[in-house]
C-alpha cells in the first residue's frame, strides 16, 4: 500500500512540476514568428520610408541616402530612425521602440 501511494505521488508531483513550466515557443513557431516580423518590417517601412528611400533602399528622394550602400551598425540605424539627421524628420512618437528596430533590421536587409 505504501508502495502504491509512494508511486501516485510521484506521477501526480511530475504532473504538477510539468504544467508550471513556462510556455515555450514550438519548434515550428519561430519560422511563423520571423516571416510575421519581416512582413510587420516591410509594412513598416514602406509606410514610413519608401517615399524617400524607395522599395529597394536607393531611391534618394530630397536627399535621403542609399540605403543599401549604408554601413552604419544596427543601433546608428536606429538613434538616426528615432532622433532622424538632415532633412529626415526622426520617428520617435510615430512609431514604438519596437517598431524602429525592426525597420532597422529590415534595412541591413536592403544592402548589397
């Protein structure tokens, strides 16, 4: 009987200790999540910056710089999206701090 008991509260302590594991992504989600953020990225960016940069990064509009020639590191990408340089207004209260980096991100995508 001890031996039973002893069992139970072993399968029903496994039980417990299983379901307060926090909720990890599936292996299948994080290909789901990366396409939801390129495509979050691009709507993005085309909202806010292909009037000056164009689709690909190298329209230049009023002065606006080659995107796909740039070499700036990710976080200049982003102080220059947030606080902006030159003639490009800066973005900070038009879109979250979340939001700028994934543009950011999705600018490295356009260089050559």
């Amino acid at each position: 009987m001890k031996l039973n008991f002893l069992f139970i509260f072993i399968v029903l302590f496994i039980i417990v200790i299983a379901s307060c594991e926090p909720n990890m992504p599936s292996k299948g989600s994080s290909s789901v999540d990366t396409k939801e953020t390129a495509k979050t990225a691009n709507e993005l960016y085309t909202t806010h910056c292909v009037t000056c940069h164009g689709a690909d990064g190298a329209m230049g509009m009023s002065g606006a710089k080659n995107l796909q020639d740039s070499k700036l590191e990710n976080s200049e990408i982003i102080k220059q999206i947030t606080h902006g340089k030159g003639m490009m207004s800066g973005f900070e209260g038009k879109m979250t701090a979340e939001e700028i980096e994934k543009v950011a991100t999705y600018i490295v995508t356009l260089r050559k």
